[in-house]
C-alpha cells in the first residue's frame, strides 16, 4: 500500500507544481480553546473538499499532544513525521506523504515522543517561510488546543483563521479566552511596552469586577 501511494504521490508531483507555479501558496490554520471540539474532522474535511475541486493541498498536523490526521484519512501512522524537521534532519517537504484522495498529500505530526512536546516561538519562524514553500495550492495547518504563543504566531499568520467550538459552556469559555489572548498577542508586537501594560491591567480589571457573575456569550 505504502509503494501505490508513494507512485500516486509521485504521478501528482507535476500537476502540484503546476498548479503552485500559478499562484501563492495559501495558509489555512485550524485552531480552538479547547481539545475534543472537532479541529481534524474539520481539517481533513477541508483538505479532502479543496482536493476534488481541483487543487492540490497538504496538512500538516501540528496537534503536539494527539497528533491523528493520519487515521482520519484512513492511513497508518508514518515513522518520517514533524519532529524530524524540528531536529533539522528533513526539511518539509521530504515530509510529505501521499494520501488516498489525488491532489491532497500531508505531514505526519508527533505521535512518537513519550514526554512533553512544544515548540517556540523562535521555531514557528523557522517553520512559516517552510509552510509557504510547499508544492501545494493550500497549507492546512490543523494545530492542538489552547492559546500558546506558537499557536497564536501561527493563527496570526494564517490567510484563512478557522476557531472550532462547541456549544458546550466549557468550549464557548475556551474560546473566547482565545479570542481574548489572540488580540492581545497581535496588539503586543504594535504597540509600545507601557501602552500594552495599560491595556492588560484595564482587562485584568474588568475580569476582576466580572467574576461574581456568570459567564454568558
């Protein structure tokens, strides 16, 4: 199975260049507050829809704790996965695995390391130019849960921002919490030190007149 793949991977090598010669590599990133709400079916989803339209994508999964596009797209997880761009063993597009479904491929995410994984903020610059470099029409990026720093580098640079919930009072919570962190990290880099000081206290502050009551959206 893994040869067929590889041979589709291979045949579809020249019509993803093609299509990436034509226009600039889009950046979609899926994020949410809180884990389990559905980021990889949504993911993969889009993947898989982008491809029978026509053009040619790849997800890379960057979920550090669950990594599991692979089994939503019905493969087996692949020994070559993101650690080894992080280490500088491969780059990321050496990473870059086949799927059944033409003209969309992906990147096998952490599913191997047995103690805690996170990347900085110093390896999200590394990896933006990487992400744009990729033969491909759309870069989906399906990230894990919460507001990390390296999360909301990425959301920030994304062409397209996708912020998955549910209706659940702990998921609507988590996201705006996200919401909240993601304003203020793309305020942080534009505004001057006492200003972006100001503006977390006053937040602080109302957070603190707030707590009696209870969360509503």
């Amino acid at each position: 199975m893994e040869r067929d793949l590889h041979k589709a991977y291979l045949e579809s090598l020249e019509f993803q260049k093609t299509s990436s010669e034509n226009t600039d590599t889009k950046l979609w990133v899926v994020a949410s507050g809180k884990g389990g709400v559905g980021k990889t079916f949504v993911s993969s989803s889009l993947g898989i829809t982008l491809s029978k339209l026509g053009h040619s994508v790849v997800i890379v999964d960057l979920d550090l704790s669950g990594a599991n596009i692979h089994t939503s797209l019905g493969l087996p997880p692949s020994h070559m996965n993101v650690r080894h761009f992080f280490e500088g063993v491969k780059t990321l597009q050496e990473l870059v695995i086949p799927t059944p479904f033409p003209h969309l491929s992906y990147v096998q995410g952490f599913w191997d390391s047995w103690t805690p994984t996170d990347f900085s903020y110093a390896q999200v610059q590394n990896l933006l130019p990487e992400l744009k470099k990729l033969r491909a029409d759309y870069v989906i990026v399906d990230m894990g849960a919460g507001a990390l720093e390296a999360h909301l580098e990425l959301f920030k640079a994304a062409d397209e921002k996708f912020l998955i919930t549910t209706p659940e009072p702990t998921s609507i919570e988590k996201t705006y919490r996200f919401i909240e962190a993601f304003v203020c990290h793309s305020l942080r880099q534009s505004s001057t030190p006492d200003a972006y000081g100001n503006m977390i206290s006053t937040l602080r502050n109302h957070r603190q007149r707030t707590l009696e009551k209870p969360f509503f959206v």
